[in-house]
C-alpha cells in the first residue's frame, strides 16, 4: 500500500529479486484507495508492477485481510502465501531459496 511502512521496506529487498530469471511474475495489488493517484504512486514507488483490485473483488475472493501478504499462484491454483514484511535476513534467505526451487 502507498502508505504501508512495512511495505515500503519490503519493496527494498523485492527489488533485489523482481529482475530474476525464473519466469515468475510479480503483482502489487491494491485493494483500496483511489485508482489513479494510488496508482500513480505505486509506479513511482515499487518495483512491482501494481494491479488496482477495483471494488476489492479479488482480496475478498483470496481473504486477503493484511498488508503486505505475498501469495503465489501456479495454474490458478494458489501454492503459497506468506503473510506480514520479509525483512529479515533470514527470511530474505528463505523466499530466495524457495524461488530457487522454481
């Protein structure tokens, strides 16, 4: 979210790995807000590409609840979700591995 602290410290490490080679999309979707100013800031501001949820459709259809939540989607079936910032080291650790195993 453009006013997500968490989010914005996420951003730092997901900027490291959004340029991977592994055939694996990244997504911000926001769920809230107004589309074209919130829009606008997340271009300018995170290294994702941003998907504006309109009326929060898809957050509903995922029980989304929390910021920021990464969820990964095979074959639209969901795979795994990781729920509050991947700020630590260790945890930055983890996701890299487990996108190595992609």
């Amino acid at each position: 979210m453009p006013d997500c602290n968490s989010c914005d410290q996420e951003n730092e490490f997901l900027k490291t790995v959004v340029n991977t080679d592994k055939g694996v999309n990244f997504i911000y979707i926001i769920p809230f807000g107004n589309k074209e100013e919130t829009l606008k800031l997340a271009h300018e501001k995170y290294a994702l590409e941003p998907f504006f949820d309109e009326g929060s459709m898809l957050a509903r259809k995922l029980q989304l609840r929390q910021v920021p939540i990464k969820v990964f989607v095979e074959d639209g079936i969901i795979k795994q979700t990781w729920i509050d910032a991947i700020l630590t080291s260790e945890e930055q650790s983890d996701f890299n591995h487990w996108l190595n195993t992609l």
